[in-house]
C-alpha cells in the first residue's frame, strides 16, 4: 500500500512560537553573586548544617522515604551534621533557581540537570569538582560527568546522579498487522524509517509507523549521525550536507504520510499519548517510560518490543542526565561535597535505581545484577540492561546552549522545511544563523 501525499499547510502559527523564550533567559543573571570556592582545608570539614533541593520526588512516598532514609543515614555517619531536604516542582524551577541566585540565597546541594545548570555555569555559581575533588570524576560514567561541563571552559560542575538512556521501543501487534516481523527491530535509522513507513501504509491514517518528536529527536539525531553540531569557539555548525540528507527524508516522510497530519507542530508529550493510544507504532524512551505504558494502556504494554537506541556506525549514545551542584556561595561547602559524595555512591544509587526506573552514575553500581540479569525474560528487565550497557558510550548529545530560546528558533525553521514552505537547505542555513544570534557566536 501507497501512502497518499499530504499537501502543503502553513506554519504561520508554529512560526510565533519561535519568539517565545524560557522565562529564564529573561532573567538576568549579570552581577549574580557567586561566591568564592572553599581551600582545600575547608573542603575537609564536614558538620553543620546544609540545605538539599530535589526536583519533585516526594510525590514517591518510596522516594521520599527513601531520600530521608539516606539523609539520617548521612547524619548518622558524620555526627554534627543537619541535611534540610527541600523538594521543588520541576514546572518552574529553574525560573525559582535563577531568582535564588541573584539573592545570593541558593541551597547548598541543588538537583538539576545540564541544561537548568547551564546559565548559573556560565556565571561562575557553582564548585569546580575537578579542582575540588580531583579524584571523584573516576568513578562515574564519563560521559555523564562531562555533561556537567561547559564547553570552552576548563572544568566540571556537577556530580552526575541518576541517568537514562533511551531504547526502543515498538509495537509488535502493529508491527504484525503491517505484515513485519515483530521479533526484528529496527538497528539501523534507514530500517527505522523504511519500517515506520510500512506501518503508516498499512494504517491508513488510523496508526502510523512513528512521530517525529522534533522538540526532543531532531538534533539529537543529528549527533548520532555524525552531525557536529556546535564547535569549540561556540558556534553552531549543524548545516551540513548530511544534515540536509537527514532533513530532507524527513520532509519526505511528513509529505508523504508516514507521519502523523499534525505532528509538525507537536510536543514530545504528544508522541508519548499516541504511543499509549496505540496510534503511533515506535517510540524512542528511556526505560522508565514502560512503568507508565504499564499502568496507562497495558494492552500497548503488553505487546511493546524493546531494542537498542538506533545510532550511526560509530556513533555515541544519548542519555539524559541529573546532577548534584555545589554553589560557591554555600557557607558549608565541605558538608555539601561529602554529602553529595555519601548520596551518589554505589550502595545509595543501587537502592535508589530500585525504587525509580533510571540508572546510576557511578560505574561500580550498573555492573550490579540488577542491571545485568534480564533472565526473567520481560521487556522491562531486557530494556534496563540494553540501556545500562549503552552507558559506557554514551553522552549527553544535545549542548547545552541548546536551550528553549535556541531551540524553538531552530525548529521554526526546520518546521518549514517539513511542510516544503522552505528547503532543507535554506532552513539549516536559517537555523544556524537564528541560533548563532541567540547565543552570540562571533562567526
């Protein structure tokens, strides 16, 4: 079966939406007091009073019970110490970080991720853990530890604390009813789309092979076909010609219908539902995204396949990434970093891996058991070990320059190349320039 082509629509609306900025990049940070790093002296005491903030686990009671398990054990352990757990809701933190920072009043261990980091690193807010502690970045996935990094700038900011890594995810009754092997996944992106289209033929209109996600996939993608995407001077360098190959397949899967009609414009979160409605046939996730295909569309659950994440030859993996930081404006910096160590090691991260579906950061916990035996034969145990393994070659893929204001100006452009109202090509070039603006490269 033939998929009819889709006629060409107009981006108009998508279009304002690449005028819209996270609120942080309209919060100043300039003159942001960031205090001084610890000696290495004070660095080795350890008592008093720290304050901890995570991003919305106390929902968990096992989390919750779990992070005050950990922090009496912490005090326990070193007599003289006081941990104040404060749990933010993800919507909003990091507007909530950056005013706790230019009130000089930021707690003294912070959860977050590359991307929320990165604006306070470039103000020089938190710890150099390479000069801090020389020793530590050993014992956690490299890739996860150069993730709290700052491209042209000499050190790292952050513990790496819990991961996941993507697999894929497909499934196999729409995979049947297209008349494919649902035990042969696809390990390669042109199976990936040559299969997706098979299934939107055979749908119809009523499911589709996949959706393209472009918010979270389009240039992560890029990266694992070989895409440079920003250089070392900090300019974007994504317009290549294998770039424009890339994009302009995906303009053919769009016009053509293997996507779905209004997909262009949709969220990550859009991709999730439709997988769970079980009109979209292949959905690229981490692990922890099975638990809530299991409690949510159990039919779908019970006939998802996992595979490896799909990735060029030579290729690295993506994984996302949270993070412990230090700020130097902490009076007890010395607390901070031991706890931060006490939290991150194998033993802690193992139990927390137990209770949440993501994986640890530090390389002695994933050769566990826990991660290794996928014996029991479920696509949940296969899955935690595929994305465990992919660890060792993996990096957090998207720069963190790519924020929401550099983001949504790139995919107002590769919007447009999707639905034909600009080429592949013109669109790249476009994108590049809107997010060199942004950021500020010379170039």
């Amino acid at each position: 079966m033939t998929l009819k082509p889709r006629k060409h629509g107009s981006l108009g609306a998508v279009a304002l939406l690449s005028g819209i900025a996270l609120a942080l990049s309209g919060c100043s940070l300039e003159g942001v007091d960031s205090g001084s790093a610890a000696s290495q002296e004070e660095l080795s005491k350890v008592d008093g009073k720290i304050s901890f903030a995570t991003l919305e686990l106390s929902s968990n009671p096992a989390l919750a019970a779990y992070i005050e398990d950990t922090i009496a054990a912490f005090e326990k352990e070193n007599p003289g110490t006081e941990v104040e757990w404060i749990d933010v809701p993800f919507a909003g933190a990091q507007e909530k970080f950056a005013a706790d920072a230019a009130a000089g009043n930021l707690p003294d261990v912070i959860n977050m991720n590359p991307n929320f980091a990165q604006p306070l690193e470039r103000e020089g807010v938190f710890l150099d853990l390479d000069q801090a502690a020389p020793d530590l970045a050993e014992k956690y996935v490299a890739g996860a530890w150069d993730g709290f990094k700052v491209p042209g700038e000499d050190g790292s900011f952050g513990v790496p604390w819990y991961l996941t890594s993507e697999v894929t995810m497909y499934n196999g009754a729409l995979w049947e009813k297209a008349g494919l092997d649902p035990e042969k996944a696809p390990e390669t992106f042109d199976e990936l789309y040559e299969d997706a289209a098979t299934v939107s033929a055979a749908g119809a209109g009523a499911f589709y092979g996949i959706h393209p996600a472009l918010e979270n996939r389009f240039l992560t993608d890029l990266a694992k076909i070989g895409v440079p995407l920003i250089d070392e001077d900090l300019t974007w360098t994504f317009n290549t010609p294998e770039a424009v190959e890339h994009l302009e397949q995906l303009a053919e899967m769009y016009q053509s219908g293997v996507f779905p009609a209004d997909s262009v414009t949709q969220t990550l979160n859009d991709a999730k539902e439709g997988y769970m409605a079980g009109s979209v046939a292949v959905f690229p996730s981490g692990p922890n995204f099975l638990s809530g295909i299991e409690q949510n569309a159990p039919d779908v659950f019970a006939n998802t396949k996992v595979a490896p994440q799909i990735v060029a030859d030579g290729g690295k993996y993506n994984m996302s990434v949270m993070g412990l930081l230090i700020p130097k404006t902490s009076e007890n910096q010395g607390t901070a970093l031991a706890f931060t160590e006490f939290i991150t090691n194998a033993e802690n991260q193992l139990a927390f891996s137990k209770i949440a579906p993501v994986l640890p950061s530090v390389t002695e916990a994933i050769d566990d058991e826990f991660f290794q035996d996928d014996s029991d034969g479920t696509e949940l145990s296969k899955a935690r070990k595929i994305s465990a393994n992919q660890l060792e070659n993996a990096a957090n893929l998207t720069p963190v320059q790519y924020d929401d204001q550099v983001k949504n100006a790139v995919l107002a452009k590769i919007q447009l190349a999707l639905t034909g109202e600009l080429s592949a090509a013109d669109a790249l070039d476009q994108a590049v320039e809107a997010a060199n603006e942004i950021t500020g490269a010379t170039k």
